[in-house]
C-alpha cells in the first residue's frame, strides 16, 4: 500500500526517519460522545507578568497602533482564533481586585501583590475587558472578589455591569461611556480556594460560596455559576466542597486546575528550552494524567447526584517550566513540545464532550503557555497559538467514538501511547479528524477507511527538533503547512512526523 507524505520539502528529513508499523484509526460514525462546546476552547487573561499591559492593552496615546487601547496586531491575531470565552481578572489577582479601583476616568494606581508587587495601574479595567470580549465575539467569565473583597461589592459589580434600568450604578456606567449592559456569562466564587485564595477549609468555603451565590443576580440571564475545586487530580477537596448541603442547587459546576509540569516538581519545574528526551517523555506522561483526574473528578460529581448538567470546568491548564531570568513574571518560550501538549489535552476533552462544557488555557498573551508573545512592539505568533487555529473547526462539532491501535513510546521506565487521535462531525456534516504524534524521535503511519471518501486535507504543525519554537528574529520557524491525502483501494494513509500535530478533513 503506498504511503502519502505531504509535499513540503521542509519535512523531507523528518518524514525520512523509520516509521513503526501500520496504525489503523477506526471512527464510529454512528457513536456520538456529544457537541464539543465552542468553550473548551476557551481563554484566560489574568493581571500578570507581562499581561494585559504593553501587550494586549497599550492604551490609546501608544505609537504601537491600537484601536481604543487594544494593540491591533495583538486583536487580529486573537481573532483568527474564534475565542469563545474568557476568564478575567484571575487567578489568584482576581481575590486583591477591587473593580471600582478600574473604572472612571480616574483610576487607582495598586501594587500587584499577587504576582511580585509589580504596579498596576487598572488601566485595563470593567470597560477595557467587556470590550475586548465583545468585539472578539466571546462570552464573558467573571471571578468575583471572595478574598479580600465584600458580597456587596460584588453584588454591586454585578448590577454596574448588567443592570439596564434606572439605578446610580447602572447611570454610573452610562457616564462612564457604556450605555446598555453588558452581560456575565460565566461567574466564579473564590479562586483556589483552598491556596492562594484564603487557604479555606472545604467546609469553610463551602458556607461563603452558598451564601454569595444566593445573593449574586445579574440582571436577565443569569450566568453559570462556577464552584473553585481541586487541582492536579486531588478530589478530596472538591468532594468536601460538594458535600454541603445547599451547593448543588447554587451551581452549575466545579473547576479543576491542571498543570503539566516537565519534571512534576514545583521547585524545579523544567526548561522550556534544551531538555533532553527524557523530559519530553516526562512532560508528555504528566499531561496525559489529565485524564485519570478528569475521571476521577466526574466519578466524585456522580456520587453528588448532582444531575448530567452539572459541568467539570478544567478553567486553568497549560504547560508550567521555569520562567526566563529578568522576564516579566511567568513568562516563558513556546515549542512544539508544548504544541503536542495542547492537541493532546484537546483530544481529551473531546472524549468528555458530554461531562467538560469549558476549559480555559492559561494563559492568552505573555504568560505560560500563550498564545502570543510580545516585546515593545514586536509580537510572535507561538506553537500553541497554531494548534488553536488548527482545531477551529472542532467548535461546535460533535465528537465521535473512535478506536486506535497506538504503538507505544518509551524512555527508561517512561511508557505511552505514541499516537492520539479525535474525530468530530461539523454542523455541515464534515468529519474533521485531530491527529498527535508524541514520539520526539519517529513518524508513523495512520490508516482509516475513506469511506468512499477521495481526499483528506488539512495541515500538519512540526519542527526540525522537539523544542522548534517561535522567536522575533524568525517567526515562521514553526508554523503549519499544508497537507493532502489521497485514498487508495478506500484507505487513507497518513504519515505523522514526528513531535506533530495534524488536522484533516474529509471531503
């Protein structure tokens, strides 16, 4: 059977390497998981480091061009992304965020004592966010203030932002230069509620979320109401959280943070660039644990019997290395490693397309693992940016049951599944497929039936090596290129270079 490379000449090293054995990709056009939301594709833009400030927002006097404060280069690219949603203020800021403090023409100038005690203007404040968000087609997630902020500043933020009758707050924002409301799509309570946002008890936690949310009404539709969970897989606190006994009935879900952390240590969490093979293989086993947490997560939700609507909201993961010294506060480089890492998260989520209505990537621009980078008015597009346009087209589309005989990567005492793959039916009726090759060394092949099918085309995002990355003198060092498979006797063969990510459609 012959085998279909792409006609790109830069991948003609990589494409050369041995390949395993045939993989076959069985999809289950018949077997619906469920619509993956437009909002597991979701954003996170928290005060922090090198954002919002002199990358998203410049301010309307910067020589950078802007469109009321926001950098156009920066909106553009954002743009190309079809953002559904995004998370803001925090994060653990959101619990020093006092929003009058953001707002008016006057605004109060704040130490970030979150993140490093750098300044904070409040600049970029109510008004700045709702816009962004609304001219970005996205929904709005809100953190309230539970740390060091009161329930009726909080209700009173809530009725500034949406209420369209006649009351000061709501006559405050029209004088402030919005005259119709705004609307909150998504509302948390606390933020890491058991750290960096008050080290509360569960139980503790749990009487202060009940209470908030018995009180926070927006005007019209009311928002789903996110409860602060656990993290890294440990449920124990979400399970205390959950077992009071009003929270069910005050919520629409819980989150889960989730970072993937090279070496699994806080203290010395890995490079972003220059790491050897063993800790890709680390990185990529540690993301892949995402998946038993999200099991064990949505085990512990069934035995609430909180009812099937009742959502796990994954609202911060994302590859963690340690930062660059004399950069902004969690700034770090972009690779294709961290490519890898994004598709295979989103193939997970697709799995749970029923169960995980949200996830929010941490974090949009300058930030862990972004979107973009930016330095003065220079800006690259990174890795992890790619993989978001690439899979566009899975918002909104159905994810289908699937089968793969994945051959298995191995480093010393490291083993996984080299290969991982989702498939979704779009509104139009296409099958668009998601294909990952996680070993750094070999490309392999992937066979499916065409199904009387003639073409699957699309692109392919990888490197010349496993930390290929994006820089300001050479942005097009990793960037995605096209791809075109004919079938052959009604058998589509793909080859996967190693370290890559594919999305294909059928035609």
């Amino acid at each position: 059977m012959r085998k279909f490379a792409t006609a790109i000449s830069a991948l003609a090293t990589l494409t050369a390497l041995p390949a395993f054995a045939q993989t076959e990709l069985t999809i289950n056009t018949d077997s619906e998981i469920g619509v993956i939301q437009p909002e597991v594709y979701g954003q996170f833009l928290e005060h922090l480091g090198g954002q919002p400030y002199d990358s998203i927002w410049v301010g309307k006097k910067s020589k950078i061009p802007n469109t009321d404060g926001i950098r156009n280069d920066v909106f553009d690219a954002l743009d190309k992304l079809d953002i559904p949603v995004i998370r803001w203020p925090g994060g653990c800021y959101a619990d020093l965020y006092h929003w009058r403090d953001g707002v008016g023409s006057k605004r109060a100038g704040r130490t970030n004592m979150a993140w490093g005690g750098t300044p904070e203007p409040n600049t970029f404040g109510t008004h700045e966010f709702f816009n962004l968000a609304e001219r970005l087609g996205a929904k709005t997630y809100l953190n309230v203030n539970l740390g060091t902020g009161t329930l009726n500043e909080a209700t009173d933020w809530l009725e500034y932002i949406t209420f369209d009758g006649k009351s000061d707050l709501a006559d405050e924002r029209r004088a402030n230069g919005r005259a119709e409301p705004w609307k909150i799509d998504y509302l948390s309570v606390g933020n890491e509620t058991w750290g960096c946002g008050g080290h509360l008890r569960p139980d503790a936690y749990a009487d202060l979320y009940a209470l908030w949310a018995t009180f926070l009404k927006t005007s019209g539709e009311q928002p789903k109401r996110v409860i602060s969970g656990s993290h890294e897989g440990n449920i124990d606190y979400s399970k205390d959280v959950l077992d009071h006994p009003n929270i069910g009935s005050l919520s629409e879900g819980i989150s889960l943070h989730y970072y993937t952390l090279p070496t699994g240590d806080w203290g010395e969490k890995g490079d972003a660039l220059d790491f050897p093979e063993e800790e890709w293989a680390s990185t990529i086993r540690n993301t892949l644990r995402i998946k038993p947490a999200i099991d064990a997560s949505l085990a512990m939700i069934d035995e609430h019997e909180l009812g099937d609507d009742f959502g796990l909201y994954v609202d911060e993961w994302g590859m963690w290395v340690d930062g660059e010294e004399g950069a902004p506060a969690l700034y770090q480089q972009n690779t294709i490693r961290d490519a890898v890492v994004a598709a295979l998260n989103f193939n997970i989520f697709h799995d749970y397309a029923d169960r995980v209505p949200m996830t929010n990537i941490a974090q949009m621009v300058n930030v862990l693992q972004a979107m973009i980078l930016v330095d003065g008015p220079d800006m690259v597009l990174t890795p992890t940016y790619h993989v978001f346009e690439m899979y566009t087209p899975f918002q909104g589309a159905t994810a289908l049951e699937i089968a793969l005989d994945s051959p298995s990567y191995t480093s010393g005492d490291i083993s996984f599944p080299a290969l991982s793959a989702t498939a979704a039916r779009t509104p139009e009726g296409e099958i668009v497929i998601g294909l990952v090759n996680a070993d750094p060394k070999s490309s392999h092949d992937v066979s499916l039936p065409a199904s009387g099918a003639a073409t699957l085309n699309g692109r392919v995002l990888t490197a010349a090596r496993m930390d290929g990355h994006n820089t300001f003198d050479d942005k097009t060092a990793v960037v995605p290129t096209s791809m075109s498979v004919s079938a052959e006797n009604d058998i589509f063969t793909v080859t996967l270079p190693a370290h890559s990510v594919v999305v294909l459609t059928m035609e």
